[in-house]
C-alpha cells in the first residue's frame, strides 16, 4: 500500500484501528472516479477493514454518504495543510467539503 498523508500507522484500520486480523485491510482512495489518480498522487487514501468499514457494514464509507462525506473533509484538511489553499484544492478536486 502506498504513502497517505492522512494515515501514519497503515498496519489498522483508519475508522475503527482493528489491526486487519479478522477483516483483511483494505486501501481505500478518499476521492473516486475521475479523482482516483488524483487521490493516489496526493497520498488522500487510508486503510479500512474491508467488510465491515469499507464496503459492507453499515458505516462503511462506501453504503453510508455521512461517513464518505466526513472522510472527504477530512482529506481536504490534510492537503489543504499540506499542499495549498482551499481554493486550490477546490481547483483541484472540484468541491468543497468542508
């Protein structure tokens, strides 16, 4: 799994910290679709428990929009710190999540 910006320890789960015994972890790309590549060169990815945070229980970021939405914000605040302004990135990724 490659470098993130938002997650030092990639050896848990980002939501939960379970250590991907039970639930295998699973790297997740904050931004999708069109900013996937985006979302990989920035480092706006982290790790999830693959059943239960990131595709199937219910706070799995990819069934519960609130979730998805909190992470998104969440990884508009790490590159803002990192590499810019909010213009920027709103330039950059075409919304504002925060």
């Amino acid at each position: 799994m490659g470098k993130s910006i938002m997650q030092e320890d990639r050896t848990i789960c980002y939501f939960c910290g379970r250590n991907g015994s039970r639930d295998p972890l699973e790297e997740h790309h904050v931004f999708g679709g069109a900013n996937r590549k985006l979302s990989e060169k920035d480092g706006l990815k982290v790790c999830l428990c693959g059943s239960r945070c990131h595709r199937n229980g219910a706070g799995a970021v990819h069934k519960n929009k609130q979730v998805s939405d909190r992470l998104k914000a969440e990884a508009q605040k790490a590159w803002e710190e990192k590499y810019g302004t909010r213009e920027q990135f709103v330039k950059r990724y075409g919304r504002n999540y925060l």
